[in-house]
C-alpha cells in the first residue's frame, strides 16, 4: 500500500503540484470515503449510524461538522502516510507511468460502480421506477 501511495506523490512532485503531500493524502481519503459508501450499499449499511449529520441543521453547522468529519480522516490518513516516509520509497518512473494510468482506470471504475449502487439503491427504495 505504501508504495501505491508514494507513486501517486511522486506523481504529484514529477509534474510541480504544489503541496503533493497534502494533495496524495486528500486523494487518498477520497477513495477511502468512495469505498465506504459503496459498502455501505452493498450490505445495506445505514451511514447515519457512522456519519455525524444532521440535515436540519443550518449551513454552517453542516460545513463544520464535514470539516471535522474529512479533517480526522485526513490526520489519521497523513500519520500513517508521512511525507518524509513516501520520499524514501525507491519508486521508478517506469511504475509513475504505469501507476498514472491504473489510477485513472481505477478512478473511473470507482465511479461507475457507486453510480451503479446508487441506481440499485433508489429502484429498490421506489424513487427509480423502471
């Protein structure tokens, strides 16, 4: 896993993004939270009971609770990944170019299967009718 990571911050360094370190960490915490969702529609697995939200509330309690909520994921996700750590993965930039590609076909197959998911989900609760 770290190496998967530290391709994806090399990415980041080799192309001159600023902040690769926060941008790799930010990404990965984003498929973190796709993969979450998706099995929580899998196995029909309310995320109310996981995720702090009230929609009721107004629009700035939402945003701070969701600041909260991404900001633990993020800390937890950048002590695990340290920037110094990922610099001394021996990566070649054979598996850069590699890893580029298999991460936009990763990305792109992510997406189809939520929005796949999602459709399920709403046939089955009757808000999609076939």
């Amino acid at each position: 896993m770290k190496k998967i990571v530290a391709i994806i911050y090399r990415t980041f360094v080799d192309r001159g993004i600023d902040l690769p370190h926060f941008r790799t960490i930010g990404l990965m915490g984003f498929f973190l939270f796709i993969h979450f969702v998706q099995l929580s529609l899998v196995f029909n697995i309310n995320l109310r009971n996981f995720i702090i939200w009230n929609p009721s509330a107004s629009k700035g309690l939402q945003w701070i609770l969701a600041a909260i909520y991404f900001g633990i994921i993020w800390l937890v996700l950048a002590l695990i990944f340290k920037e110094h750590k990922l610099k001394e993965v021996l990566v070649t930039q054979e598996e850069i170019k590699k890893g580029r590609r298999i991460l936009w076909i990763y990305l792109i197959t992510n997406i189809i299967l939520l929005i796949i998911l999602l459709i399920r989900l709403g046939i089955e609760r009757g808000t999609i009718k076939i």
